[in-house]
C-alpha cells in the first residue's frame, strides 16, 4: 500500500481536495454557458481507504436546457457502457483532475444529484460520462486510454477482486460528460458524483491486471466513426493489431439500429474470437447487444501482439433504405500476458492530442446508439 494511504480518512480527504485543482481544461471545447466545463470546473476527489473508493464529485452544475428531444430524430437515448462517442469535442465537460491513490480499481457507482440532494433519474439527466487516463495509451490505437464510460442505462458495475485496472496516484485523468436536459429549462444545482471501487494494491495475491479493450470498424481520431450502408445492409471491417498479447476476458459491443453482430476474426486462419449480437426488435431497431464473459472465471481468446485480427460489422435492415450512421465497437477487458509489455504513449502521436485539443465541432450523429457492457459483471 502507498505511503499516503496509511492517513486517516479525513486527513486524506484533503489533502487530496487540495491537489486537486482542476487543471486547464481545452477551452475550445466548450461552448459558453453550458453545465460545469472550463478550466474552473469543480471537480473534487476523495479517497476513503476503508471502504476502498474514490469518489469523484463534479458540480453544482447548471444543466442546458436542450428542449423536448426531436421525434423525428431517433433520439438521444440508450446508449451505454462503453463507447458513447459520435465525434469527439461535443462533451459539455472536459475536465483534468490528478488520480489520488495506487489502487486496483474494480468498479463503480455512478449518482446523480439535485440542488438538495435528492437522486437525479440518470437517463433524463446524463447522456453519457467517461473516464480518461492520459497517461496510458489503448491496447489498440496510438489514443487516451478510456478507462471505463457508461450510458443512460447502466449506473454500476464491478468485477471480481481476482482482476483489477491499475490506476496510479498523480495519474493525468480526466472526465468528459454529456448532459440530456430535455426540458425547456435549465437544471441548477446539479452534481455528479461517481465512486470508484477499488483493491488496495497491497492485496495478495495480487490480482490479474485487466485494461479496456476497444477495436472500430470505421476509426477516424478526431473525425467521427460512423458510417453508411446500401439498402439493406451490409457489413463493415477492419484489420487491426494489439501492442502486447493477452487474453479477452469479456467482450461487449456497441451497435445502432439494423446492426446485427459484431466478430472477431482471426485474419490469418477465419477463426471467430468472439461475437456480441444485437437484441432486436422485430423491425430491427437494437435494444441492446449480448456480452460475452469468459474469463473472469473462464479463458478467452488469446490475442497476439503483431498478428493480424478483423472486426466485422453486420447490419440488415429494410431492403428498401440505406443505412444511416451505423457503428460497430467491440469493448472488453484484456487481460496482457505482462503488463510492463504495454505499448508506449507516443505524446506526440497526432491521435493521442486528439483529446488535448479536440476539434471544435459541434456535430454530433443522432443516431440511436445501443451497447453492451464492457464490464464483466453488473449488480
Ligand atoms: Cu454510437
């Protein structure tokens, strides 16, 4: 265990407070007047190291009015756990904070709040949150790890003390939200407060180091990743490869309406890894996608740095429309075969800036987006 985490609870409390001056937040994403960015966002954690959490607490903050959601847009709504993006720069908050304590961290509860401490309903309230660490790339892309990030529909989720995400005192994180006030007046008063379960890291055994997982069918850093398709359908791929091998413990997926599954391919040998399909409705809207859990007691595939993997996409929809804005993301924990084998930040890598300097555009596809949990176990 660290040094710090033998203070007293209080003590730590704030001094943490005190560390945690938000740093500068990119400006340029935010547009004036809306809920809790810019650099003086308040945002506070605290670290409670007998009950094992971090809480992160964003607000009071004043929620924009966005109106009576559009019905003849599908509207903003469930999407969920692990990948909620449609173009990056469009978050209300973009706000930096310092990690506050060596931990595994295992899971989290997600709390919204009013003015006077009544709980806020989550999908009214939040479209999506996620959890950057800029101080580790992904698995995948040269890109800011994304921690863990969830939708309207999910609050909560936690793995087992047998696998933990290593976070690190001092880490450069950040959090990015997205509102959904869908009334005609703004919302004072609001906060966010997110409690990150964790393992000390004095645990023994230790436990197996998980990290997220996530490969796209259509990446475009800092463009936006959705894409179109011929009535009917059809599907979308993509070759990628890991930086360090591992083992896929759980997969989720996040596709919109008329998406039918996601797969995994070994490229050399057609092999299926994995694959996550689409719950759909009769007219084949998506209500969700199935998750796959091997490993947290069970083994999954074995992903090998420098070899070859495809991503499939499928979509079948009316033989008679296109297909509009469609997506496919496979999320997941993976588990490396040696941790101190994780590819390098290249801090000068065009796709990690991204994030530091998003482009400042406003769009945003309103297509539906419906996900699976990247996370392998909810309560
Ligand atoms: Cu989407």
């Amino acid at each position: 265990m660290s040094h710090s985490a033998a203070l007293p609870t209080v003590r730590r409390t704030a001094i943490v407070a005190a560390l945690l001056v938000p740093s500068a937040a990119p400006a340029a994403a935010m547009a004036p007047g809306r809920g809790c960015g810019g650099p003086d966002a308040p945002v506070t954690t605290s670290v409670d190291s007998a009950r094992h959490t971090v809480v992160i607490t964003l607000g009071p903050c004043r929620l924009p009015a966005l109106g009576p959601a559009d019905t003849d847009m599908p509207a903003m709504s469930p999407m969920s756990d692990m990948e909620m993006e449609h173009g990056p720069g469009h978050e209300d908050v973009r706000v930096h904070f310092r990690w506050p304590a060596d931990v595994w961290m295992r899971g989290f509860d997600l709390r919204l709040y009013d003015a006077s401490h009544h709980r806020l309903d989550q999908p009214t309230t939040m479209h999506h949150f996620e959890l950057l660490d800029f101080d580790r790339r992904q698995l995948v892309y040269p890109l800011v790890e994304r921690v863990f990030g969830m939708g309207e529909e999910t609050s909560s989720a936690l793995v087992p003390k047998t696998v933990g995400l290593p976070l690190d005192r001092g880490m450069d994180m950040a959090l990015y939200v997205m509102w959904n006030n869908h009334t005609d007046h703004d919302l004072d008063g609001v906060t966010f407060q997110l409690t990150v379960r964790y393992s000390p890291r004095s645990l023994s055994p230790r436990p197996t180091i998980v990290l997220p997982f996530k490969a796209d069918v259509n990446i475009h850093p800092g463009g936006g990743d959705a894409f179109d398709l011929p009535p009917g359908g059809g599907s979308r791929w993509s070759v990628f490869t890991v930086g360090t091998s591992g083992r896929l413990l759980a997969v989720g997926g996040h596709l919109h309406d008329y998406g039918k599954e996601l797969r995994l391919e070994d490229v050399a040998t057609g092999r299926v890894l994995a694959r996550v399909r689409a719950q759909r409705r009769a007219d084949g809207t998506v209500a969700g996608v199935t998750h796959g859990l091997y490993g947290v007691l069970g083994r999954g595939p074995h992903l090998v740095a420098g070899r070859q993997y495809r991503l499939v996409a499928v979509y079948r929809g009316n033989p008679a429309d296109s297909i509009r804005g469609a997506m496919g993301v496979m999320g997941g924990i993976f588990a490396p075969d040696d941790f101190r084998r994780w590819p390098a930040i290249d801090r000068s890598n065009a796709d990690y800036l991204i994030d530091l300097s998003p482009p400042a555009l406003p769009a945003i596809s309103q297509a539906t987006g419906k996900a699976g949990s990247a996370v392998a176990q909810r309560r």
